[in-house]
C-alpha cells in the first residue's frame, strides 16, 4: 500500500542513502497503484525490449488521452485494474523490464526537474527526493548525489532525450488547445509515440518533398539502423510543425 510522501529539495552537493532490494519488505510495492507517464524513449526502449511494434506495443499495454497541459496526447501505462493498478511489468522477482524500465522508475526516489533557456538552449536541472512511508529503500545502501544516482541507474541517456521534450511543450503551451484537431494530434501521436508507424510513414515518396522534412535537412539513409536518431529527428519535426502553427 502506498502512503504519504514527503518531498524535500536537494542542492548537487547533498547526498542520500538508498538501497532498493528484493530483502525489502516494500519489494515491489512502489510498482502497484500505478500512474506512469510514458516519454517517447521509454516507448522505444520497451517496445524493443519486448521485441515488439511500437503499434502492438501501445495497443496492449498503454493508455492514451489529451494531457491538461496542451491538449496533445498523451500516453501512459495501462495498470492492471484487477489486481491493485499494479504495472504490467511487475512480478514476484520484480521488475521484467528492468534494463530497459521507464525514466521515472529508474530516477526514483529522485524527481527531476528540467528548465531550458531560449536564447541559450541550456538545460538546468533541480532535483528532489521523494520519500514514500512504505519505502525502506532510505533504511540502507550508499550514499549519492542526485548526479552519482543518475549515473548509477543509467539514466543519462533517458534524460538527454527526455529533455527534447520541454521545447515541444513550451511551444505547445503558448498555442490554444482548440487549435489541435484529430489530424494534428494524431501526427503528433504517430512520430513521438509510434515510431514504427512514423517509419513507414517517412519512407513514402510524398514525405520526400515535405517542406518541413526537406528544412530539416531530411535523407531517407539516415536512419535505416538507428531507431534514436529517428525518434530525435521525429521531435526535431513536430517541433518545426507546432512552430509553423504557431505563427500562423
Ligand atoms: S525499496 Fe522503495 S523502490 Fe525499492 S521496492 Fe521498496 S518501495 Fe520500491
Ligand atoms: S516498469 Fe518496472 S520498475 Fe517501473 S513500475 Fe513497472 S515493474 Fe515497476
């Protein structure tokens, strides 16, 4: 059962215990009662670790709806409804995508916080720990920065790509939600959600002379192996394409 938390702000030089193990009497039970948000590269990197389409893979474990924010979709983890909204992934030996788990639980109990400067374009991160009363994980291991932590859950990666998403958001933000119709929000779904859909969808001869595709400097080759670079260009893409609406 999950129970109050407290949040407490941490500056980079503070440092914390944690030690989450199997041994823990709360083993598993920060993975029930779920409501997990999904970023585009913690679909990517799921879906291919559970060697499936990006399609197929939405379709049978996510949710998706218009966030309050934007009023552009979405996309969550679908828990198990009749078994305490536990997260599909969880079993008795924890979690069955471990090496490729979602930012967020590779982060906790550490929240980050990401701002981007616009004239600059540099990231700066804040961060906080979020102490749960049924987690005993604070109760032993070493200690960390919020940065020694990052790196010990290989999590850089996830936030680099992550942060991709603050600028889409800002400029989503400053554009009225009624603006989005079913065919804006489906494209955004498709290139950050669906990336094997997307894939197909910039292999066809008429994306070639998109004008957006074509500004952003767009060859067919580029991302034959790459499913990063593709999802990266994919944003770089709905970034352009909520600017132009935006200046409409
Ligand atoms: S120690 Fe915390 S993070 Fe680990 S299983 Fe227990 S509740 Fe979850
Ligand atoms: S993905 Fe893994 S760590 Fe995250 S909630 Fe699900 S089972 Fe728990």
């Amino acid at each position: 059962m999950k129970t109050q938390e407290e949040i407490t702000a941490l500056s980079a030089t503070d440092k914390f215990s944690f030690l989450c193990a199997k041994e823990n009497s709360c083993f598993n039970q920060c993975c029930a009662n779920l409501n997990q948000l999904l970023t585009p590269y913690d679909i990517l990197r799921l879906k291919n670790a559970l060697n499936m389409d990006s399609g197929e893979f939405l379709k049978e474990y996510c949710v998706q709806y218009n966030g309050q924010e934007t009023g552009l979709p979405v996309v969550s983890l679908k828990p198990d409804y009749k078994n305490e909204l536990s997260c599909p992934f969880v079993s008795e030996l924890g979690c069955k995508v471990y090496k490729d788990r979602p930012a967020s639980c590779r982060l906790y109990p550490l929240a980050r916080m990401a701002s981007r400067n616009r004239e600059t374009g540099k990231i700066t991160e804040y961060f906080a720990l979020i102490k749960e009363g049924h987690c005993k994980g604070f109760e032993r291991g070493k200690e960390y920065t919020s940065k020694e932590w990052i790196k010990n859950q290989n999590a850089e990666e996830y936030n680099r790509i992550n942060d991709y998403m603050i600028q889409i958001v800002g400029i989503a933000r400053g554009i009225e939600p009624a603006t989005f119709d079913e065919s804006i929000k489906n494209i955004f779904a498709m290139t950050c959600y669906d990336i094997d859909k997307f894939k197909m969808f910039i292999s066809k001869d008429d994306f070639k002379g998109n004008e957006i595709a074509k500004s952003l400097g767009y060859k067919d080759e580029i991302f034959k192996d790459d499913e990063t670079a593709l999802l990266l260009f994919g944003l770089d893409y709905i970034k352009a394409a909520l600017l132009r609406i935006k200046d409409k």
